[in-house]
C-alpha cells in the first residue's frame, strides 16, 4: 500500500484555496446589491412650494439588515434586490475557486517529482 493511499485528496493547496475562495464567496453572500429610493425635498428661494425628488440609489447591505428592511417596509419598492449581480457575483467567485483549484493545485500536484521508496 502506497503513502498517498491513507492521505486525504484534499491537500494544503486545495485547503488554501477553498479557505480563500470561500471566505470571498462567504463575503459576496452577506454582502447584498440593493437599489434604494431616495427623496430629496428642495424649495426655491422666495417661494413656500416644496419638490419632493425620488431617484433610485445603489447601495450594498448586509444580509440581516436587507431581511429586516423588506419586513419592516410597507412599500414593496423602497429596498429591492438587484438579484442577477448577486447571483453574478457568487457564480463568478465559484467558477474562479474552481478554476484556481484545477490549474494551481493539480498541475502542481503533476509537476512535483514522485519520491521513489528506498
């Protein structure tokens, strides 16, 4: 029986490689693309009239925090999620993970010369 029979696949690379790519999935997971209604009153000098300007804003927030606010609002459209860069952005750090693991650890893994037994 072999040495690398009784070891365990994942080795230090894979190990640092998942430890990196999945604190960064972890980070685009908490972290969530919003876009926010702002209001914006302004009144002209010399007049008692009031604008009330709405425009969209982008913004990120925090998992919990988004949650909160779509519970506490009424207004369905004040904090929506812009789904497709979060879903992107998670789906980008996965394929890279992936694709760092393949070229890194196991072309390494190819190219490191099998230690002959005595």
């Amino acid at each position: 029986m072999s040495a690398a029979a009784g070891r365990s696949p994942s080795g230090p690379c894979a190990k640092a490689v998942l430890a990196l790519f999945g604190s960064l999935f972890l980070i685009a997971l908490l972290a969530v693309p919003v876009t926010t209604r702002t209001a914006r009153l302004r009144q002209d000098p010399g007049s008692s009239l009031v604008f009330k300007t709405t425009y969209p804003r982008k913004a990120t927030m925090f998992l919990p925090s988004y949650l909160a606010a779509g519970s506490r609002t009424k207004d369905a459209a004040a904090v929506r999620v812009r789904s497709a860069q979060w879903i992107g952005t998670m789906a980008v750090i996965a394929l890279l993970g992936v694709f760092d693991y393949v070229v890194i650890c196991r072309l390494w893994k190819r190219r490191r010369p099998v230690p002959e037994e005595a």
